[in-house]
C-alpha cells in the first residue's frame, strides 16, 4: 500500500458514511467545496497551491487488492462492502482557482461535484495535500514581499513533518516566488533550482578551515560558497576571501547577520571579490529579513528553512471541505460558531483602473458578477484538463502580489438569500 | 524514484560535501549525534520517537538508476562522482534512546558511527525523520497527562503536513499513550486500532437528522457513534438517544462542550443509553482539555486533530545533527548562540527511591555514571538489531511518564573537559 496514494489514506470515518450511503443507494450528485474560513494573525492573504496534486490522487483513486483485504479482514464492514469499493473509481469533476491565485476568507478554492461517494471518500487527502502546500505558498509569498530583488532559497527539508512535507514544501515555496530549495529531490521531481554547499561538519572534520576551504573549492571550482561562521565569521570570511580561485560567495549562518554581512562584503571587495555572494541563514523568517532589508544589509540572498516548511507561526490554517449540495438541493451546517454558506459557489475578481484589486464577489455560481471568474474547470469525468503547470502557477503568483493590498470581498444578495432557504428548510 | 525513500531526499549540500570528501579521501570514521538544543515553551520534557523509521532508512539507503542519472546530468557534480555514490552502502552503527523515552535538552537521542560520507549524507533524511515523529509524540503525551483515564483518538490526517506527515502522527501519538487514530491507513501499516463514524455532510445529505441517524444505526449496528451538532446539539442528542437499536454513543464538534456534555449524558442516562459515551472533539488541545476535565465534563474520549498532528503550539524543535568525532578526534562548532557539546556522549539515568526522576547526567561515553544508560546499540554494521517494537515503546512511555517530574540535567565534568580541550586545539 502505498503510503502516498493509497485509498486507505483517508479517515475511516470516510468509509463507514460509504458503507451507509451504498446501502441506502445514496449516490446521488453532491457538490463539496474547499475553503478557509478564517485568515490566522500574520497573513494578509493566501495562495492556492496543491491542485496539480489534487488531480493526481483523483486520478489515481481505487481499491487495490490489499486495501481491500484489509477492507474484508478488519472488523469494521459488512461483508459486500470491499466487492463495491473495488469498482469506485473518481468520476466527477473539479472546479478551482488556478494554482498562485491570491485568495481570502470564505472564497471557495476548490469544489467538487461527484457522485456522493467518491466525492466524500476524496475529502481527507484533498484537504492534506491543498491545505499544505497552500500553507507554505501563503507563507513564502509573505517571506517573499519581504525581501524584494533577494534570492530566496528553501533550507527546510530537514525539519519539515516528514518526507512529503519536504518536497511539498520545495514546490510551494518556489510556486510563491523562491528561487530555489536545498531539497536535491526536488529537483528532478519539479525541476525547481537546487542549491547547497556545505555543512559545519564538513569546517570541522577538517585539521583548520584554511584545509576545509581550499578542499572544498578543489571540489568545485569557481562554484564555491563558503560556510564562515564556524569558529569567527569574521576571521572565516577573510580566510574565504584568501582561498584559492574565483569565490562565488560566503555564508553566515550566526550572529549579528546585519554588522557581519557589511563587515562580510568589506572584506570580500578588499580582496577583489566584487562579485561574490553574501549569502544569509540561521532562524530566519520574514520579520528578520524585513528587517535586515530596511538596515539595508548587503546580504544578496536568504536561506530560509524552519520557519518556512512548517509555516512555523501558522502551522495550519482553518480549512474545510463541506457539503454544498446533494441531489439537486443546497446544504449546510449551522454547528455553533462553524455555520458555512451554502450552495454551488463562485467568485469573481475586479480590479480597479491600475490593475490592483478592488472586489471580490462570492456568490451563488449562477448569479453573474463583474470581474474574473476565478474557479475554472479543472477536471471532466474524472480526467484532468491540461494544468497550466508550475512557472506559470509562479508567473500567476508574483502578477498578484504586484496587485496588492487586498480587496474587499463581498457575500452577493443573491447568496445570503440561499442560506436563508437551506435554513428554513432542514 | 521513490518520495519517502529516494537517495535525493537530502539537502544538495550533503552530496557537495561528499564528492570534497571522496575527492579527499575522507573516509574515516564520523561520530554524529542528534540531540535538540532547547525544549520550546509549552513542553517539560520530550518523547524519543521514529528509530523505527531512522533505520529502515539506513538499511534501505542506496542510489539507483535514476537517482545516479540525475547526478550524472544536473551539472552539479564532476565526472565519476555518480560511479562513488553507486556503491555507497550505510554500514555504521547506531546508537540510540529506545522509542518512548523521555529526553531534555543537549542529551543525544542518537548517535551515528560511520565512514564520513554515509553519516554526513544520512544528516537530512534522519532529521527528517526522528524530528517529526519527536515533536508529535511530544505533543501527544503532553495531551495524554491532561486527560487521566479518557480516551484520545488522532483525528488529524487532513491538516497535518502531508500524507506521510498524517501517517507518522498516528504512529507517535499511538506511541506516546493515544488509544488509536481516525487515519484508516494507520491499521494495516502499524497495527494501530481506527476509529470513526460520521461527519456533518452525512447528516445534511439526508432529508433529515433522523431519517440519517436511522440509516447509520443501520449500516452499523451497536457501533454508531453519532454526531450530534449539525443543526443543534441538544435537539441532536435527543435524536440520537431516540434513534432504534443500541447507540454507542455521541459525538460534541463544536460549542460550550462542558455544558453540552452534562446535559447530553443527562439524556442518554434518562433515556436508559447509561453505556453510551459522550465522545468530543473540536479544536481541542491539552489545555482545553485540562479545563473540561478539571471541570468534571462528563466527556469520555476526545478527538484531537490539528493541534496534534502539526503540534500547532510549536511545531518544530530546535533539533540538529552535529559532528562529534572524526579520525578519533573529538569536534565542536563555536558558533556564535550555537556551541556544541564535543565528543561520544552517554546519558545516564538515575531515579530516586520511588523511581520517580532524580537526575540526568551527559558525559562523554567512557566516563561511566550512576543509572540506567540511555543510549544502546540499534544497528551494527548497517544491519538493524532487533527493535522492541511499538506496544513495547507505548509501555515505554507510559512508564516514564510516570516518573516525573522532569530531573535536573547535568554535565560531567569529563566532558566540560573535553570541551575545552577541543576549543585550545581548534
């Protein structure tokens, strides 16, 4: 079973509703959509990211041989149970934003409309995989506003929650506008730049820095960013500027990032080495770099790894997937402090005369609005439509932020009606 | 090449500093050792957790053809490099904290002895690793010493941090005193007990909340657990209570949860369901669940997601993976904020008369202490040794748990020592 694709990756309680609507031929058209239902502290707007592997997974979705023995053996089902999961494939269709579209509170980003089963079962790991990587998205495009003409680089694999959260986390960061990742994985597997050069480990194995150094500019001529802050980032960064051949850059990792990086570059261009690097590091998020950008430190390029692949001050954000309409008729909730708006949605965008936003409209999908219509076919019968894919999910990600600050967004007439239909008639 | 075990899943600069280090024949042996630097705010100690996975790692660690492939044509690397990387083999040792065990800051959890390059190459993916399934078992035993004798169930495979982010999750918080998860793919791969019943889109797809209790009842027999606040969770109770068959219980998403709990047992009680449970979840954590429990809620299990599986309140430890030794010669970096203890280290346990946690003491390995030694032999030449497993880790935990408070920590002077011989000789 595979740990990324299987049907099983999904709650059972995905399951135990399947069971119940199969006996009851529940199977009727339902409409779900993905949403944030509040922005935490911190984020000014959100990115949408992880459709490219939302469509995957739908694609991909069955029963094979061992889930469903599993499905027979664990006690929880009836027996016929595994033989109708074993047909289930995903046969709808999917509507969402394109992948680095800027999106805001209650807007729907994704909605699916399937028979009941497939589009319930499919809950869980559509919310894992957009909420994710629309967490890092949303997180790196705030790190990058923060650091306007800086190389931004993501160092956060070791520390991300698990090998998915690593890779994941090299995409949306780059989709939002970094550079590149440490990640070497990603890649082949995106073909996002990789960087890296080395470690503390590597300073200290050797018998003094000057020995490290010049091994480690052997190893890659004219390619070599230097690690200074080993013993004294200071005597580090003159020994690096004294190491043999062309130097491509220093790196500091500790301390006074602000004094060291001027001290940094004096030394660097004492020594000829105009056009080498100051590279920056160590516990870095968008409030440091902000401030090191307005210090004006000659710091060229940002490593930036914790705090980004776990989204460190908003490690999750509120979203969800609900019911919005079964069999032809508009659904929700009304649980204390959770009631959703109901019904199949759009949003539209309008922009005002210097192309910045002005007004989002959500509203029921049938009640044309001005503006972009922003949840577009993504999916038919269970077959995706061409993605545009990842530079241009990138290219759609930086001409949005260009149209910041964020727009009012407006519930229509039209969908508050609606609610007060749906809760006049459960 | 696959996402969870790929040779690539590394930082770039692990596979710069290995072609320097075949360049220069740097092959002797590495000591590395992983330890966290400071415990966050909210957290008195943390839980070992993920060798299990740390050595299936190890022992599976090798490039493959596509993997080389990649090597050979990035343009990162010389010519003959990916010839090296083919027949890279881990075959170290490790040492290592039994899963389960409690840990403070600069106490090592593990410890790796290899030839250079396998220990430096394996620095990411085993962070990767041990650091995740560390911070939610820390998490989750933090969570299980607020709810004496209640039953915690992991319900957050949908906002953690990726598929194998949910999976891992499961696995810790089983580990640290969880009594199961709502991730279906947890049971077959770790033998961890699922649960789950229903959520709110059930209910809103039916006619009515009785007509979808009545047909949950059905599929499940004695086994339905019902949730009760889609539209109101008093109303919803009642309905449930009136629901035929027996009822195992009811489920509280949202609201006041100490007062919907008292009256909902109220009702079950009246209506003879004296067996049934009162189950609660809803953006709970440990101290959400303190106060319902200090307050006497008569709730009998709870279901925590997102605060657990992306341990929301700190999502990441300050974990590192440090040079300790090379060619026999103790190391340490002198970083400025981030100095390291040098050298092979131990940590030995002492309990007081009531075996509860009188004292820690780090040294470096020969300088024998007072206790139980901490670190033991998990792999010898690349081939794990027998692991306890699981449940054992589980009784492991539990059992520690119960020896605290946290002990004082303290450094040896042998190894204060050996600091100060490494910085005279560096």
């Amino acid at each position: 079973m595979d740990p990324l694709s299987s049907a099983l990756l999904t709650d059972l309680y995905q399951l135990t509703m399947l069971q119940a609507y199969y006996e009851q031929e529940m199977t009727d058209t339902a409409v779900f959509e993905l949403f944030v239902r509040k922005l935490p502290p911190g984020r000014q707007f959100l990115v949408a990211a992880g459709l490219e592997q939302a469509l995957d997974y739908l694609e991909g979705l069955r029963f094979g041989p061992e889930e469903l023995a599993w499905i027979e053996r664990c006690g929880h089902f009836k027996p016929g149970f595994a033989a109708r999961l074993e047909r289930l494939r995903f046969t709808g269709e999917v509507h969402a934003m394109p992948e680095g579209t800027l999106f805001f509170a209650d807007e729907p980003i994704l909605r699916v409309t399937a028979p009941m089963p497939e589009a319930q079962l499919a809950e869980t790991r559509l919310l894992n995989l957009v909420h994710f990587q629309t967490v890092v998205a949303s997180k790196a495009a705030h790190v990058r506003l923060a650091a306007p003409g800086k190389g931004l680089i993501d160092f956060g694999l070791r520390r991300a929650h698990g090998a998915e959260a690593g890779l994941l986390a090299a995409r949306a960061a780059y989709l939002a506008g970094f550079d590149g990742t440490a990640t070497a994985l990603a890649a082949p597997r995106f073909g996002i730049p990789v960087f890296g050069t080395m470690a503390h480990s590597f300073v200290e194995a050797h018998a003094s820095e000057v020995a490290a150094f010049a091994h480690f500019a052997a190893a890659f001529p004219d390619n070599a960013v230097l690690l200074v802050d080993t013993y004294d980032s200071i005597e580090g960064t003159r020994r690096a500027a004294a190491t043999p051949g062309r130097l491509k850059g220093v790196r500091l990792d500790s301390g006074d990032l602000d004094a060291l990086s001027r001290e940094a570059r004096r030394i660097l261009d004492a020594a000829g080495h105009r056009e080498a690097i100051v590279f920056a590091s160590g516990n870095l998020d968008e409030a440091r770099i902000a401030a090191l950008v307005a210090a004006g430190a000659p710091i060229d390029s940002f490593g930036v790894g914790t705090s980004l692949t776990t989204s460190a001050d908003a490690p999750y954000l509120d979203a969800v997937y609900k019911l919005q309409e079964y069999a032809g008729l508009a659904r929700r909730k009304r649980s204390a402090g959770k009631a959703t708006w109901p019904g199949r949605k759009q949003v539209w965008r309008e922009l005002d005369a210097a192309g910045r936003f002005a007004r989002d409209v959500v509203s029921v999908e049938r009640d044309a609005q001005v503006g972009e219509v922003l949840l577009v076919p993504a999916m038919r019968a269970g077959r995706r439509l061409p993605q545009p894919g990842l530079e241009h999910a990138r290219a759609r990600c930086r001409s949005q932020l260009a149209r910041l600050p964020a727009p009012r967004v407006e519930i229509a007439p039209a969908l508050r009606r609606l609610a007060e239909d749906v809760d006049r008639r459960s």
